[in-house]
C-alpha cells in the first residue's frame, strides 16, 4: 500500500510538472508576440521621431538664412520643457554632466 501511495504521488507530481510546463510554454509563446509588438511599436516611434527631427531641421535657419546643419547641431529639451538647438560637442559635454551626477545620486 505504502509503494502504491509513493507511485500515486509521484504520477501526481509528473502530471503537475507537464501541465506546469505546458502553461510556460503558452506563456513564453505569448511573451515573444508581445516583444514583438512592442519591437515593431519602438520601431515605428523611431521612424516617427527620425521624421520629425528632419522635418525641424529642414524648416531651421541660422542668422544668415542658411539652413542649420542637422550633423554639427542636435535638438536639445530641458527639464523645464524649453527647446533648444545647440552643438553637438556641448551636448555630448552636458550628457556626461548629468551621467556623472546621475551616479553621484545613485552613491
């Protein structure tokens, strides 16, 4: 009787762990089509902001009327919702001040 509990319970617990991996693979396979949605939703933001940055830029003129160039200037939006246009040089300068005190934060 002792033997035929032990073989009960352990049909019982390879029952559990194949219903268990039947519901992780309906998971996972649900997982990959919502990674891909939000792949191909990231994908179409990008193009959209691609878009609009070319836009802004083909629209922007410097004082003498001359088209801004979009490979030495980057569109750059403050913590107060103000837009600017500056050189790519300081923004990379200004993008490692706030990295550094990002970290200093996190410390």
């Amino acid at each position: 009787v002792a033997a035929q509990k032990c073989r009960k319970r352990k049909l019982n617990a390879i029952l559990n762990l194949e219903e268990d991996v039947c519901n992780l693979q309906t998971q996972k396979e649900s997982l990959k089509k919502e990674h891909s949605q939000c792949s191909k939703s990231i994908n179409q933001i990008k193009q959209k902001l691609n878009n609009l940055y070319r836009d802004i830029f083909s629209r922007l003129r410097d004082d003498q009327g001359r088209p801004v160039n979009p490979r030495q200037y980057v569109i750059h939006c403050s913590s107060n919702g103000s837009v600017f246009i500056i050189p790519k040089h300081l923004a990379k300068s200004e993008q490692k001040q706030d990295n550094r005190k990002e970290q200093k934060q996190k410390s």
